[in-house]
C-alpha cells in the first residue's frame, strides 16, 4: 500500500525515523513466526533428505537380494583365449578338461550380385528354420534387394532370421544370417508364385531358394553344434556357451584345443557383498546422524528409525540351519554402531556352512536385507512415519502462513495510525505556533500603543 509521510515540519521531528523504529518495534512477533516457519521448512527439507537417504539404503538392501553377488566359488582357467567358465547358483568345486573340436556357428546364406536397384522378382519367401516358419510376400513395390531385406526384417513371426545388403566389389548381394547358432536353426527358404513361372530354376524370386534340389543361395557358414569332451565325455552344444553340461557351470568356448577349467572356493565375493551390506548401512547410519545434528536435533523419527531397523538385525533369520545372526558370521556393530566385516570369521563360517551363511542375505523374506528393505520402504510410504511427520509441518507451515498474513495486515493499520496521530500531532503544533505568533504581534502592538 502507499506510504503516507509526515515530514514534522512544525515540530521538527524526524517523523519517518520514529515510525520506523517504532514499526521495528512492532514487527518482532512477526520475525517470530517468520523464524518458526523458516525453520520448519528447514525440518521439511531435511525430511526430503531422509527420505532419499532411505530410498538408496532399500536399493542397495535390493541390490544384496541377488543370489549371484553370494557366488562361494570362483572359476580359473588354463588358457583364456580357448575356454572360460561362468558360475551360477549350483555351482561346486571341480577341475575339469576341455577339449573342444568344433565351435557352434550360425547359418549364413548369401545370394548371386545384382546391379544396385535392380528388381529380382516377385512371389512368396517362405523360411523354415529354428521349428519356426513365416513368409514375406515381394510384390513390384518392394522386388529390389533392398525392399526383400527389409520385408523379411519386419515380416511378422521372424524371430529367427536377420537379413542385411552387402555392397561387394561385384554387385550388391542379399545376406541371410540365423540368429541362433546351432544344427537346429538351419536356414531353409521355399519359393511360390515366381512371378517366372517357375519357382525352382535359377531367375526371378527363384534365385533366392535354398532347399533340397533347389539350392540356389551361397553357404557362407554352415548351421553347426559346439562339439567338445569335458574329461573325455562328448557332449555337443547349440551354442558356445555351454550350460547344460554340469549343474551351475557355463564353459564359454573361444577357440578350439584343450583347457583345463579349474573351480574353487573363493570367499572374496561373499565378503565383498558383505562389505556393501555393512557400507550401505553405515552410509544410512551417518546420514541420520548428521540429520541429528543439524534442523532434526529435537526430532524423535530419527531414534524410532534407527530402532526400527535395530530391531530387523536383533530379530533371528528364519532361515534354518546354523546361523540366524549377522553376527553369528562376523557382520556387527562396534561400539559406535559402525557396522564392520570380520573377514576371519566370515571365511569361518563359509567353511562350516556356506549355504546358510548366503541365505542370510539371500532368503526372500527372511534376509536381513529383505527384511531391511521392508522396514525402510515402510517409513517412506504415503501413510508411513515420515509422511505423517511432513505433513505435521506442512501443516503447522500453513497456520503459520495465515498468521503472517493477518499480523502484515495488523502491521499496516498500526503504521497507518501512527502516520496519522503524528500528522495531527504536526497539524496541532502548526496552530498552536499560529496563535503564539499572533497573540505575540497583538502584545507588542500595545505596548507600542502605551509608549506613545
């Protein structure tokens, strides 16, 4: 609103700087309630900050769900250029000779050269391959090598053959390739309706043919098995990844020859899972903290949370067998609550009982970090502990808010009136000072009038 001005020019007085100071003198309530709104959005804040903290404690504790983190064994090879292994869940120690003779490869066809843009015909592509079977319909629109290509890329129900153009120092050629390797998806392609006449011979749509008796494409690689002895037992494979051969073991061949794949325990995955447990939960521990010393100091939530998730690795792991503590396998807090790894009693308890020691950590519900993740996405859901707590402030943010707005509302009325006493004040004082004059000039008028 305007500001009404008295400038005290019949008392002199610095009108202004008497209101203000006056107006300074009024507006402490409102600081007050400025501050308490400050500092409750500051405890909003600092909830937000809470809430992401716990957000990436529940993703690691997710993280730590993951059976494949817990790999108790390691896998070692004799020559990495010829075979290496991959562990899974079954895994167990072994040492084993690997002499593979043949690599598993994919099918590749490839057609004659053809002059760039050049229309090969028209009819019917039907493939075979895989135990799956589609075909693509080439019609004046798309009978280049170009528009074939990219008919069979998009064809419906091909999920086994990619096609591509290659631009050859003799033409532009149609390559065919099987997206699985193995015997069992060889690429087999039949014609019908060449628009020829003829759906066998040599020209048109025919030229694109490879079955018995009409084998009109090049083979570039031949649909071919993985053939290998693990210590002297043959075995094949569709694929050079094979998996099927020993529970929990996938031998990765590279290269034909022999390698030795040696499998052994090794506690370093185990103890760095363990590590990123005790990390993430010192990590959330700190965050708390320093929450407690800055604008939560006084706010109970921290010491709920905190046992909340003290009373998850108080409770006993459900998971049978021999442990049921953190502890119990070296995982503990210190004196100061800074969880530490024994990576001593840790190994011990892997040698005793490496299954159990795993599904602490591992089990779906029975976990500490299962039942860690629980907790903390418990206390950052819309009707948990700290959503009450946020709306709590928001709420006492509005209250105070409104006050504000009615104390400013106060604020002007006051200023208002003090502007006008101090006007009136001025105005009375510039009359008065009227008067003086004048009742001055009439005196001394009379007493001239008496000395004459």
């Amino acid at each position: 609103m305007p500001t009404i001005t008295a400038g005290g020019i019949a008392t002199g007085l610095d009108v202004n700087s008497i209101i203000s100071q006056l107006m300074a003198l009024e507006r402490r309530p409102l600081e007050a309630l400025e501050q308490k709104e400050s500092a409750f959005r500051a405890q909003i804040s600092a909830f937000g900050t809470l809430k992401s903290a716990l957000a990436t404690f529940s993703t690691a504790m997710a993280a730590l769900q993951d059976v494949s983190k817990f790999q108790p064994y390691a896998a070692s090879t004799s020559n990495e250029a010829r075979v290496t292994a991959t562990l899974g869940e079954d895994a167990s120690p072994g040492r084993f000779a690997i002499n593979t003779t043949a690599l598993a490869s994919n099918h590749k066809l490839s057609s004659g050269a053809y002059a760039s843009d050049a229309a090969v015909g028209t009819g019917t592509l039907n493939f075979t391959v895989g135990g799956e079977s589609f075909s693509v319909v080439i019609d004046a629109t798309n009978n280049t090598l170009d528009g074939i290509r990219d008919a069979i890329n998009t064809a419906s129900g091909n999920s086994k053959v990619s096609a591509a153009v290659i631009n050859s120092t003799t033409g532009a050629r149609l390559l065919l390739s099987a997206t699985d390797s193995g015997a069992a998806n060889a690429i087999a392609v039949a014609i019908t309706g060449d628009g020829d006449g003829s759906d066998t011979n040599a020209s048109g749509l025919s030229a694109l043919s490879y079955t018995a008796g009409a084998l009109r494409l090049t083979q570039r690689s031949a649909a071919q098995d993985a053939a290998l002895t693990i210590d002297g037992i043959a075995v094949s494979s569709a694929s050079n990844n094979v998996s099927t051969a020993i529970d929990g073991v996938t031998f990765n061949l590279l290269a034909t020859g022999t390698a030795t794949i040696t499998i052994s325990r090794d506690d370093s995955a185990i103890t760095k899972a363990a590590q990123d447990f005790a990390q993430a939960y010192n990590d959330l521990r700190d965050a708390i903290a320093k929450l407690r010393a800055g604008d939560l100091a006084s706010d109970s939530s921290l010491r709920t949370i905190e046992s909340r998730l003290a009373g998850v690795l108080q409770t006993g792991a459900g998971v049978g067998g021999t442990f049921s503590y953190l502890t119990e396998i070296g995982v503990s807090r210190d004196r100061y609550g800074k969880m530490q790894v024994d990576a001593g009693r840790l190994s011990d308890a892997l040698g005793t009982d490496p299954a159990e020691v795993i599904a602490l950590f591992t089990h779906a519900t029975e976990g500490l970090p299962a039942r860690l993740q629980a907790a903390a996405e418990a206390l950052t859901q819309s009707d948990g502990l700290i959503a009450g707590r946020e709306e709590g402030l928001n709420s006492r943010v509005r209250l105070l808010e409104s006050q504000q707005l009615r104390y400013e509302r106060r604020l002007e009325l006051v200023e208002q009136r003090l502007r006008a006493q101090f006007t009136a004040l001025d105005t009375l004082v510039s009359q008065l000072q009227g008067t003086g004059n004048f009742l001055t000039q009439q005196l001394a008028l009379q007493q001239n009038s008496n000395n004459q």
